[in-house]
C-alpha cells in the first residue's frame, strides 16, 4: 500500500490480482475473516470498508484524523481506533 493505492495479491503465488484506489495514504490494514471485509486506514482521516471477496469498496468511516493504528474487537463488535488530531494522539 502506497500513496492510497492497495494492492490485492493471490497468496498461492503472489500474483497481482487488482488495485483499489483511495484517497491518500493507504498504511494500516486489518482483516475480518468472519465477515470477509477488509478495513484499511487512509490518509487525514478515514478507514475504508472492502469486500475481500469482490474487492469493491463497500462502505467508508470518516475520522477526524489520521488513524494511526487500529483494532478489531470480534467479541464487542466494535473497532478501536488510535486517531491523531494536530499531531497528537486522541
């Protein structure tokens, strides 16, 4: 992931199978095995939702700053995200 862009690769073989495009700095992934999403962190504020079986972008959380890292919580459903807002964690 580089630049917004997310690179989708076979695992088998490490073939290139798509990419998907989002806005800004796409550094911080997670996957949902149970749901087959994939949540990926981007650029000054977002985490994008991925269908990981068609690879389309199903749905998208706006954050008020950049994610610097987040979890999942299968048990509460829920995801905790570390957000900084002017530098600073909140």
């Amino acid at each position: 992931m580089n630049n917004g862009v997310c690179d989708v690769f076979k695992a088998g073989n490490f073939q290139k199978i798509t990419s998907i495009q989002l806005p800004g700095d796409a550094d911080n992934a997670r996957y949902d095995s149970i749901h087959k999403i994939i949540y990926v962190g981007y650029g000054d504020g977002g985490i994008a939702i991925i269908n990981s079986v068609t690879f389309k972008i199903v749905g998208d959380i706006k954050l008020q700053g950049h994610s610097e890292s987040f979890q999942l919580d299968f048990t509460a459903k829920r995801l905790y995200v570390n957000v900084r807002i002017n530098g600073k964690p909140r």
